[in-house]
C-alpha cells in the first residue's frame, strides 16, 4: 500500500464554476488511483477568509485563475511528488509552508485546497473505502468511526442580497424539514419549492420564479416578511406545516454602514436588530441565523446569541471564517453557539477538520455549506457526513451542482442505512 499511495502526478487547468467565472480543477495520480477536485468560489467573501487568486488581467475580466493553476504545476507538483496521500495532516501542513503567508495568499487558497483535498480523495481511494468513511476515520480516530445520522439540508427557496438580484436584503430564506428519513426531507423540500413557483407564479408572473446563484426564486420583493408570508404559505399549501422549520442567512456585513444597520429603508442599532430578529422568531418558526451582524460586531453577536440560544442556533460565517482561532474567540466572549464551515474559506482540509474539532469541543452545531460560485463536484456531502455535520447547506433543489450534494447523500442513506 506504502508504494500505491505515492503520488506521481498533479496536475491543475482552468474551468468554469457554476456563476460562469473560472476556477481550479486538480488533477491527482499515484501509481494505483486517480482522484480530482474541483474548488468552490463565493461571492459574499468575509475579509478575514483565506485568499484565493486572481489573474486581474483583460481575460475574463480580470477573474481568471491562470496563476493559481500554474502554482500548482510549477510550485506544488514538484515539491509533492513522492509523498504519500495517506499522510494528509503532512501534506497540508507542507502547503502552509510553502505558502508561508497568513492568508494564503502567495500560493492562493484555491490553488492549495484544490490539492489537499485531490489528496484526500486519492486517500479513500487508496484505503478502498468511501470518502465519508476515510473523513470519519481521520476525524475520529480508527477507534470510532460508526456513522449514526445524516446531516439535515438546509433547503433553499428564496435568494437576495448579493446573490438574487433583486430588493431583498436577507440574503437566504431555507427551510429544514423536521423528520428522520433524508429521502424524506429532500422530498418533501422539493415539493414545497415547486408549491412556491406555483405561488409566485400565481401572484407574480413568470419572471418571479427566476433564480439566483444558488436555484433559489429571486422574486422582486423588498420586504423579508413578505417572503416568509409566501415561504409559510407555500409550506401550508403542500400539507407540511407542523413539520417544517425556517433558517435564514442574513449576511448583514451587507448592510452595516458606520456603526449602524440600513435594513429595509431604516437606520437600526445594534438593539434595534436584535428586537426585529426577536419579533420574527415570535412571528416565524425560525431555527437558525446566520451571520445577524457585521462580521467585525462581536458585541451584538454575544448579544443576541445569549438571548435566543435556547431556541435559536447562531452561526458565524463572516464572523469565523472556518477559523479555529476565530472559533476559540467566539466561543470565549459567547459569540455563536453554530459554525458555518466553508473549507475554502481556510484552505486545507486539515485546518477545516481543527475547525469542526473546535466547534464541537464548546458544543456548537455545525453546518457545513456550498458556495455561490459551485461545481458538481460532491466533496462537501461527504465531509458533512464524515464529521457528523448537523446540517449541511447545498442550495435550492435545482441547478445540477446544488443537486448533486442532495443525490450523493442519497447515496450514502442507502449505503448506511438501506
């Protein structure tokens, strides 16, 4: 096994993602396997997330990634060869180094994630074993590996901000379905997606079920309880009313303007916030938020988070960047009690696992999530599944590369539990 696990090859070129902008697609060899991925990109990008690269010349304007894929030719492939994709922790740890920087951003984070997990992925390959199993086992020990559950998803319905194009400030408006089976959760997901296209239909025409980056409606409203009202409708109207509970991504580093929130046409303080969000969990069944402030406002994240965590989840993405330093501030100041794990927003798989480790050492829930710019690369199901992920956060159920997470986990429910 020692000799099949060597690499022999790496090799990267530039693709399209899912928003039509170019990424890394890696390409991996050993002597026995072969393995690829294909790395992620967002749109909403929190300043204290690792770096990926740009060129910023004319091609694709400015966004193209010819960099980074020659930095995994010319610098990575080279100094990797010969090692084993079984030594993961060692390989990661070589790619902070030759990075050498605080942000990754000599090699470019989508350079070295594309090649720690091309090296994961050979490494199951190499054990024979599915992918989930080969995370579980690095993430628990050999000794505990059995997986129990399966993450809940986090279904999308309606986009805004950033990602919908349209008035809606609140960037994600999802809903989890609250029973056991996840053939039964994407289903009945599904079925209230297609009741709200009905709906909007219905109300607003066509155009109003046009879809953002990530297969949710983007219908021009300018109001977040209107979409709720329609969300909550939707869900009456496909027969699921007591079976559904509502998560909402607000990505408020979006509206933070000098000290204050401008949301909805109105000027709000911190306070102000916390009581809107207070009056909506009264109104709504809301079981999570993400991201209620500026990434930077740790006083109001305590706040709130002291205030609704024993109905609410509160998961930093902006706030923590999958960043166990990050994560370890939070947790000594009670600023979340959820982490939004994103491994681009880091780098390597090693240091998303140190994050989840971290997460769950205080207790937290953990949701793992796609990015805006996606492939139908599948890798982020299987992490979930591996680290025993709360949730995961895939997308709308449309779009190929926001359903393929939903489909592989179909897959491993059956392999688990059939």
């Amino acid at each position: 096994m020692k000799e099949k696990s060597k690499i022999k090859l790496i090799k990267a070129r530039e693709i399209l993602d899912s928003r039509g902008n170019p990424t890394v697609k890696v390409y991996l060899k050993t002597s026995s396997e072969e393995s690829n991925f294909s790395v992620p990109s967002g749109v909403s990008e929190g300043k204290y997330e690792a770096l990926e690269i740009r060129d910023k010349e004319k091609r694709y304007f400015g966004k193209g990634v010819k960099r980074a894929v020659n930095n995994i030719n010319q610098i990575i492939a080279p100094r990797l060869k010969g090692e084993s994709v079984l030594k993961q922790e060692r390989i990661d740890q070589m790619l902070i180094e030759i990075d050498g920087t605080e942000q990754k951003s000599y090699l470019g984070a989508n350079a070295i994630l594309g090649v720690s997990i091309a090296v994961l992925k050979a490494g199951a390959q190499v054990k024979k074993i599915p992918l989930y199993k080969y995370i579980a086992q690095i993430f628990y020990g050999k000794q505990k590996t059995q997986i129990k559950k399966l993450p809940q998803p986090s279904l999308l319905l309606i986009e805004g901000a950033l990602h919908g194009g349209n008035n809606l400030q609140i960037q994600e408006f999802m809903i989890i379905p609250q029973i056991r089976l996840f053939r039964e959760q994407l289903r009945i997901g599904s079925e209230i997606y297609q009741t709200l296209k009905l709906i909007l239909n219905e109300k607003y025409g066509k155009a109003s079920t046009n879809v953002g980056y990530e297969g949710g409606f983007a219908p021009l409203l300018n109001r977040a309880e209107k979409a709720l009202d329609l969300i909550s409708l939707a869900i009456k109207k496909a027969g699921y009313l007591s079976k559904i509970k509502i998560a909402l991504d607000i990505a408020a580093s979006t509206f933070y303007q000098k000290n204050s929130y401008k949301f909805e046409d109105k000027i709000f303080t911190g306070s102000g916030l916390l009581k809107y969000y207070l009056n909506l969990s009264k109104t709504y069944p809301i079981i999570s938020l993400e991201d209620p402030y500026f990434e930077e406002d740790w006083e109001n994240f305590s706040l709130i988070t002291q205030k609704l965590k024993n109905k609410i989840t509160i998961f930093g993405d902006d706030l923590l960047a999958t960043n166990p330093e990050r994560i370890k501030t939070a947790s000594k100041v009670g600023a979340c009690n959820g982490l939004l794990l994103k491994p681009d927003q880091i780098g390597t798989f090693s240091e998303a696992l140190t994050a989840a480790k971290e997460a769950r050492k205080h207790q937290w829930k953990i949701m793992v999530s796609h990015r805006s710019g996606d492939t139908c690369d599948t890798f982020i199901t299987d992490f979930a599944v591996g680290i025993g992920a709360d949730s995961i956060k895939a997308g709308a159920p449309n779009r190929g590369e926001r359903v393929a997470k939903y489909n592989r986990l179909l897959e491993i429910e059956e392999e688990l539990f059939s």
